[in-house]
C-alpha cells in the first residue's frame, strides 16, 4: 500500500526530481521533528541527519543544514558569514520563509531560494536524511545533492 504524501512533501517531493536526486520521501508513522527521533525512526546514527534550522539574519532568512549530532554557534557562524547577528527565526518567520513547519522544514520547496549553509560535518556520512516537508516525512540524498540543491556554503556552523 501506498502512503499519499502530505501536499508540502509532493512540493519538495517535484523540487527533488527537478534536481535530479532519487531518493524518495518516507512518511513515518510518528513524527521525527528532531535529529534523534528521526535517526531512531530511520535506524542511523544522528550525525547522519540533515537538521533544517531557520534562523533571522540581517534581515533575511537563514536556513542553516547541520549534522544532527551538532548545535549551531550563532555568533561564530556570523562571525565565519561577516553577518551582524544570526538569530533563531519565529515560528511565524519560518513558516513565511519556508511554507513548511518547525520539525518539518526541507531543504527545498520554499515560496523562494533562501541563503543556505550546510555543515561541512554531513560530508563524512555518505548518505544523510533531511526533512520532506513535514515532520512525518524525510529522504535520503548525498552530500554532493544536497549542496547542488540548495546552492548553499559549505562552512563550519558548531
């Protein structure tokens, strides 16, 4: 039997295939909306997980792809960007910025292109899962894709 996918994970799900990468949204039966839930659900290590945080920088959205198993130095990572301040989003901005929930946000599929790093940490694992759009839904990508998807900077963000 197949599971329908949420409307948020058919916009990430068309996104993925535009770019190419193959591998296909899962719908868990309980939400993953954090690194180890998901990693427990998908049987990996949680360094292996894609975490998709939203943060507000210098008036802009900033979506920041870090290696479950790290915590985002904000003032580092600003520091590293020559950013002001980088500061965790809103519910509301994340929603705004996304389209997508907090514990569900993808790395792809939003209203716009937002200004994107990745963890250069999440090299080391050969596959890694991101979110698909909802805290129920995930994939499996490489390294390589997810930078090619999101045109992100690959920087150190712990």
């Amino acid at each position: 039997m197949t599971v329908a996918l949420p409307e948020r994970s058919r916009i990430v799900a068309e996104r993925l295939a535009e770019a190419g990468i193959r591998g296909q949204i899962v719908v868990l039966p309980d939400a993953a909306s954090t690194a180890p839930l998901a990693a427990a659900a998908l049987g990996i290590e949680v360094g292996a997980i894609a975490n998709s945080l939203v943060f507000w920088s210098d008036g802009e959205p900033l979506l920041v792809m870090t290696s479950g198993a790290h915590r985002v130095d904000t003032a580092a990572l600003a520091g590293r960007l020559g950013r002001a301040i980088i500061a965790r989003a809103t519910p509301e901005q994340v929603r705004a910025a996304t389209g997508q929930a907090i514990g569900g946000v993808a790395p792809t599929g939003h209203p716009a292109p937002l200004t994107t790093v990745i963890d250069r940490d999440l090299a080391a694992f050969p596959e890694i899962w991101a979110a698909g759009g909802t805290p129920h839904t995930v994939f499996p990508m490489t390294f390589d894709e997810l930078v090619a998807l999101t045109g992100g900077t690959v920087a150190q963000v712990d």
